[in-house]
C-alpha cells in the first residue's frame, strides 16, 4: 500500500514539472523577461545602446521558480557610448534554461544613435542583431513508454533521446525619446518572426512589442523617487509592470506588481560607476508560491572611462 502511494506520488510530482516543460515546448513561445527593468537596457531597448558615456557592461541573472530548478536566464552585455557625435555601440550575451531541457544562446550586436531636439530632450534609434541557436535535450523528458504501472518512471524509452539543435538570425528596432529627468520608448522585437521549429513545420517567434517609461522627481537632497512602466505583448500573451523606486544616497529600495503574476520587492546599491541590484518575485497567479519558490533576480552594471555618466543615469533605474 505504502509503495503503490510512492509510486503515484513520485508520478504526480514528476507530471507537474513535464507539463510545465511541455507546456512551454509546444505552445507559442515567449522570450525571458526580467524584474528588472532597465538592468539590462539594450534587452529593453537597442536604442539605449550606449546612452551613458564611456563603457558600461552590465550582468543579470534570473531563477525562475528554484524549487522546480531548471528555469534560468543569465545575460551579459558591453556597450560604448560616444558622446562627440551620439553613437553607441555594444554586444549582447543570453542564455536561457527552461527545464533542464530547453536551451538558448543568443549572441547580439547593436548599434543606436540619438539627436539633440532640444533643452533637455533627445531622440535615440535603434537596432539590434542576434545570432540564435535553440536546443532541446530528448533524453531529460519523460514519455509515456518510461511509466510502469508497477515500478513507476523507468529510465529507457523508445521515444527520441537525442538533442536536436536549430540556428536562426533575430532582429529588434527601438525609438526612445529622452524628456527632461525621465525618459519613454517603443521597442519590437522578433522583427520578421523567425521559424523556431524543431520538426521542420514552421512555428514562428512571435513578435514582442514593448512599451515602457519612467520619471525621476527630486523630492530633497539627495532624496529620489522614480516611477516606471512597462507593458509588453506577444501573441496572445499581455504584461503590465507598474512600480516604484526610491533612492537615497547610494541606497536603494524597490516595490513593483506585475499583473496577475507577482508582486516584486527590491533593493540595491548605486554609486556613480556600480550599481548591484537584488529582487525577488512573490507569485500571485494560480502557480502555488510554495510550489515555485517565486523568483529571485542579481543585476550588476559596471561603467568605466567617459568621466560624468550623462544621459540622467537613466540605466540606474531599477
């Protein structure tokens, strides 16, 4: 009896975490997003390619539900900004793991330039290449022929228990538009849809159109308070990121809610040329927070060389 309880346990726990992997694997895929919004600023946007001056490189890291384990981002970028003729250029970094079975690298290039339209106001364009190549790892699956219904998951299958790879060319364009302390801006990305499929049918990366904003108000001396939002849409799928930050010196705090998804609490330290940031996602959908494990969430931006930062420090949003 106890063992026939253990079996079915075991089979139970397993089904949630295939179903959240298959889930994924043949429904309309969706790229990473992060809590953290203007962290990695030329995911955002190619337009805030090289917004501050000198070099920047920046570092984000995401663990996406760590109980289940296998949901993980990292990105990684290093952009140039020069501020004699308003150029910036930089390279991208990303790697996503969603289950220990699907995988993606993608290398980037991008390149942005911004126009004086006055005091306090700058038009930045932009856009951005990337260089994808996704995997599936069969032999991390379980189908149907590994469950006995005696002994439970057995570890042969008949089914596929190789890794197939796929290679595929991506491009983004933005528009931002920098107003006095705060700044708005329009990005697509998946510009042409690129075909993702595994099969040889065709099965198109939809495209991602995001839409964000943020305004820094000067309360006191060294006192800061900058709210921001982002909405995105991809297919079918909506977000909408409403939050808040405050600043203190170096110190600062971070309270934002994403729709019907979660509730996100941050905070961080900035100084002129680093700026770490931590933030953890509290689920609020109908995905059991004890379950997942929410979410957790390491952002670093590094900038060297170009003396003054410029641009209002914007990439030092949260």
């Amino acid at each position: 009896m106890l063992k026939n309880i253990f079996i079915v346990f075991c089979k139970m726990k397993k089904l949630v975490v295939l179903l959240l992997v298959v889930s994924g694997f043949f429904s309309i895929a969706q790229d990473p997003h992060f809590s953290q919004v203007y962290t990695s600023s030329m995911y955002l946007n190619p337009a805030l390619t090289g917004a501050l001056n000198g070099w920047v490189s920046n570092a984000q890291y995401r663990n996406q539900w760590p109980r289940i384990k296998g949901y993980r981002t990292v990105n990684l970028g290093l952009q140039k900004g020069l501020d004699s003729n308003k150029l910036g250029f930089g390279i991208t970094i990303l790697n996503d793991n969603a289950g220990n079975s699907i995988y993606t690298t993608a290398l980037g290039a991008n390149a942005a330039k911004r126009w004086d339209l006055g005091d306090d106001v700058e038009l930045g364009l932009g856009i951005g290449s990337q260089f994808y190549q996704k995997s599936v790892d069969y032999t991390s699956l379980t189908f149907g022929d590994m469950i006995d219904n005696k002994l439970g998951f057995i570890s042969d299958s008949t089914s596929k228990d190789n890794i197939s790879i796929i290679n595929f060319v991506n491009f983004s364009v933005g528009i931002d538009l920098k107003i006095f302390n705060g700044n708005v801006g329009f990005t697509t990305s998946n510009l042409f849809e690129p075909n993702e499929s595994f099969t040889g049918t065709t099965s198109k990366l939809p495209r991602r159109y995001t839409i964000y904003g943020k305004y820094e108000f000067n309360f006191a001396e060294n006192w800061f308070i900058t709210p921001l939002v982002k909405y995105e849409n991809q297919a079918s799928f909506d977000q909408v990121l409403i939050g808040g930050s405050t600043r203190y010196k170096f110190a600062l705090l971070f309270i934002g809610i994403r729709r019907e998804d979660a509730v996100i609490l941050g905070a961080g330290v900035n100084f002129e040329r680093i700026r770490f940031n931590y933030s953890f996602d509290v689920t609020t959908s109908g995905i059991d927070h004890n379950a997942t494990g929410g979410s957790h969430e390491i952002g670093l931006i590094f900038r060297f060389g170009g003396g003054e930062a410029g641009y209002d420090k914007m990439h030092y949003s949260f």
